[in-house]
C-alpha cells in the first residue's frame, strides 16, 4: 500500500491547478521510487511516459494509480521503481519534469546535512553567513503559572524556584522559532550515530582527523549533558513561544539573568529520558575509538538516567 498522508497535507493549503511532483534529491536505484500528480480535476487521461534525457528515447510508458481525492484534489501515483541509474524526463499529458536514479544518491544528502544543515542550526555560537552567537543567557524557570501559546510551560510540581538560572547554552534550534527540545534533539543524535556505524560515516572534511558527523553530534551531546538534572532526569525544553520571527542573536540580551532570558521546561517525562538514554548509549559507544574520557562521560549519563 502506498503511505502518502503527509503528502497531501502539506499539499492541502496550496493553490495549484496541476502539479507533477517528483523527488528533488532524485532516487536511490535500491529503493521504490514514486512521483505523485496532483489534479483539480479528475484526470481522463492517466498514461504516462519516461524518456531518456540524453537520448530522448522513450525507456518506461505506464498509466498512474487513482489514490483518492482530498482537499478538493485528485491524487495519483506514478510508480517508477523499474529505472535503472541514469538521468530522465517524466512526461504526462499535463506535465513533464526531470529528475535522476543514481546508487550513491544519499551520500550527496550526508554531505549537506552534515555541513549545511545540523552545523547551521547550532546555537550559541556564530555560523558564518548565518548568524552570530545567539542565546547565550538559556535559560531561567519560570514561575509555575506562566503561559505560552494559551498553555501552562510547566506541568509538573516545579524541582526549582522561579527565577533559578540554570546554564543549558548550546544545542540545535529546533526551527525557526529558535526553541530547543530534548525530544527531537535526542532522536536527531541517534539517529546519525547509527548511520555512523551502519555506514562507516567517517569523512573528515575540514581534516581534523576527526569525523565531521562526531564532531556534530558531539555539540548536540554537550547540550544534552546538561539538560540532565542531577537525579538523573531530563528536563524537556527550552523555550520561548513561536512570536519571534527575527535573527536569532536578537531573541535575548545574550547576557545570563536578565528579563528576556528565555525559559527552560523543568519538567521530567519518561519517553524524553527513554529518548535520551538511547542516544547516549548509542554515543557512547561510538566515540569510545575516538574519545575514551567523553565515551565513558556519556556512558555514565546514561546509567544515571
């Protein structure tokens, strides 16, 4: 069965007449590879064919599988799974696109979200054309009845008096809000310490002699360290609401203890520490070859937590 939810959601507050939509990062040869043609109106006409780009000979000629209406739209899937590694053209009769299948496609994709996207989203210190060190004063409690976006920031008894500045610098910016969670932090970090594993992820890009990919998540670990409470919970945010919209180095003062510091969630969940005991065992183990000291400082993160 063919998953495409999320698809049509993002898709539901566009205003289009049709669209053929394809993979822009192109398609692994080892995987399925659909592209999907959205439509106001139902299509009577549902081939579709795939040419060569070079050659512009005809190599796969089909018809499109009906998926359902929503949102006022028509969705169809075009399943293009047999192509083999080269570059295409994909031409219905509304539409035509270009896109490729090579077999090292995802290496490309590690490369720029290791260098262009984790890296970019550092808090607390300068990137280069990005912006300046930022947040520098994370982050205060706040009292047990403050608000953001029409909810409590707090839902458990609080471990500390309002007011306690606790220092929790450094992480990633979740979004473009500029707020951090533990949550999706600690998914993000396992995530690409099994990929370091799984795939030997051991490029050196600025020839350090050590992986660019640890060295990230070594900046997201440090973060994590210190969001752990000294009983071994996790605390769960920092956070400032969603008003926000400026550069990230003009959110706050950057000086501790102020009046726009900005809050940090104290409160302790079991899934964010089941999160958080995951990505430490997995980092752990690791950074051993690399960093014993911090291998075992992590290691014992874990076992506190």
């Amino acid at each position: 069965m063919y998953y495409i939810p999320f698809l049509i959601f993002i898709l539901s507050g566009v205003s289009f007449s049709d669209e053929l939509i394809i993979s822009q990062a192109g398609y692994s040869l080892y995987e399925e590879k659909l592209a999907y043609f959205c439509s106001k109106e139902k299509l009577k006409d549902i081939s579709f064919l795939v040419l060569d780009k070079k050659t512009k000979k005809e190599v796969a000629k089909d018809t499109m599988s009906f998926y359902g209406k929503y949102f006022d739209k028509y969705f169809y899937i075009i399943d293009l799974t047999s192509l083999k590694e080269g570059e295409y053209i994909l031409k219905t009769n509304q539409k035509e696109t270009s896109f490729f299948v090579k077999k090292d496609i995802y290496r490309n994709l590690y490369l720029d979200t290791i260098k262009n996207y984790f890296y970019i989203q550092r808090c607390g210190m300068e990137i280069p054309g990005w912006h300046k060190p930022c947040h520098l004063d994370d982050a205060v409690v706040p009292f047990s009845d403050k608000k953001l976006v029409d909810s409590l920031i707090l839902t458990q008894l609080p471990c500390y008096h309002p007011n306690t500045h606790i220092d929790v610098t450094g992480g990633w910016h979740d979004a473009g809000d500029y707020n951090k969670y533990m949550g999706n932090l600690a998914v993000a970090v396992g995530i690409l310490g099994v990929a370091f594993e799984e795939f030997n992820l051991v490029d050196d890009f600025n020839h350090n002699d050590y992986p660019d990919i640890l060295e990230e998540l070594k900046y997201a670990i440090d973060w994590m360290l210190k969001m752990q409470d000294k009983d071994g919970g996790v605390f769960e945010r920092v956070f400032s609401g969603y008003e926000y919209k400026g550069l990230p180095e003009k959110e706050t003062d950057n000086k501790p203890k102020t009046s726009d510091d900005r809050y940090l969630d104290i409160d302790k969940f079991t899934d964010i520490a089941g999160k958080f005991l995951a990505a430490s065992a997995i980092c752990s183990r690791i950074f051993e070859k690399y960093d014993k000291t911090y291998s075992q400082n992590i290691l014992q993160a874990a076992l506190k937590t």
